[in-house]
C-alpha cells in the first residue's frame, strides 16, 4: 500500500499568512493526487486534482505543486474561511490512500 | 448540478447487516467511478471501495479492511449505488461518504453507522 505522510498535522495561523501543507507518498505516483478542504459536519471539498490543477470554483489563493513522491499545496493568503481541516488523496494504485490531515486553526 | 446523497446509516449490533444507498443525479450515472469513502468519528479519511463505471464492467475493488465483508452494486434505473455491509464490527462505526469520479471530484454529504450492542 501507499502511504501517504501529511504534515504538519496542525498548525496555527493568521489571517493573510501564508500557509503550506505537504504530502509525502511512500512511492512515486506520478501527479495522481488531490487535496481536499473539510469544515466541522460537512463533507470533503475537492480543491485540487492532478496535485497543480485547481478545481473550479476554488480561489487562486490555493496551489497545488508536485510531482512523484513530494506534493504541496499553498494557501497565498489565509482567508477566515479557510480554517478547516486539510487532506491530501493518492488515486494511482489500490488501495487509495489519503493522508493523516492538516488542521488550521486561528491563531 | 451534480448530486450524490447517501442514506441507510443507523444503528446496528455487532455481527449484524445494513445497506447503504447513494442516489446521484445531475450526471450520466453509468459513465462514472463511484467509491465510498469513511470517515471515523474524529478521525482522518479511509476509502472502503470503488465501482467502475459501465465501460469497465462495473466491475469493485475494496479495502484489505472490508473486503469479503462489504459488497458494492449499482442500480442504473435507479441511478444508485449501494454498500452492502455484512457482519459488523466494532472499528466499522464511520459517517460514510459517497463520492464521484476515479479522482473523487464530487462527495456526497455523508451517512452515519453505529455498531453497538
């Protein structure tokens, strides 16, 4: 299986920071990954697919880079919307696999 | 607009059975990738399973954690999916999601399942 390694876990920040997650895939799995944004009860929200292509809809405040092993994605500027927790999805191999999640919270 | 909504959680005892439903609309049901995906309470996200679409013979593929447990199907006049889900276990109590396309691009809002005697 793959594992894919999420970090931070969690992390605090303000308002117009700059925020980046990261996703570690045990092995390489081209750019077969997504990110999701999840808020308390809701269901996850795909920003990302293919680790760069931003999902429509999405703010260009979020950017996904990446490729093979190592992906990020990037928050420009935080938004008071964007506090929730984030998630990281490889769909190269079965079983698919996603990451442990990255909480961000107000600081 | 693109639609999937899950029903069918509840509550059910160790050992027992249930079947979760997804109902889709806002798309052509047969040319897509349905999975189920959960979620434990405060945990982080587990794929259970996956439905190809009709090119690929809707044919499944399931978690190590399910499978032989858990069963996928498709009702395409219905335009819905099911989960079959066969004895129980006590690590099984998840909000369920179903979620759309090989790269999940498009989630319903989740059904609850509790095991507990």
């Amino acid at each position: 299986d793959i594992q894919m390694t999420q970090s931070p876990s969690s992390l605090s920040a303000s308002v117009g920071d700059r925020v980046t997650i990261t996703c570690r895939a045990s092995q390489g799995i081209r750019n077969d990954l997504g990110w999701y944004q999840q808020k308390p009860g809701k269901a996850p929200k795909r920003l990302i697919y293919a680790a760069s292509s931003l999902q429509s809809g999405v703010p260009s405040r979020f950017r996904g880079s990446g490729s093979g092993t190592e992906f990020t994605l990037t928050i420009s500027s935080l938004q008071p919307e964007d506090f929730a927790t984030y998630f990281c999805l490889q769909y190269n191999s079965y079983p698919l696999t996603f990451g442990g999640g990255t909480k961000v919270e107000i600081k | 607009e693109v639609q999937l909504v899950a029903s069918g959680g509840g509550l059910v005892q160790p050992g027992g059975s249930l079947r979760l439903s997804c109902a889709v609309s806002g798309f052509t049901f047969s040319d897509h990738y349905i999975d189920w995906v959960r979620q434990a309470p405060g945990k982080g996200l587990e794929w259970v399973g996956r439905s190809r679409d009709k090119a690929n013979g809707y044919t499944t593929e399931y978690a190590a954690s399910v499978k032989g447990r858990f069963t996928i199907s498709r009702d395409d006049a219905e335009n819905a999916l099911y989960l079959q889900m066969n004895s129980l276990k006590t690590e099984d109590p998840a909000v369920y999601y179903c979620t759309r396309g090989y790269d999940m691009d498009v989630w319903g809002q989740g059904t609850t399942v509790t095991v507990s005697s």
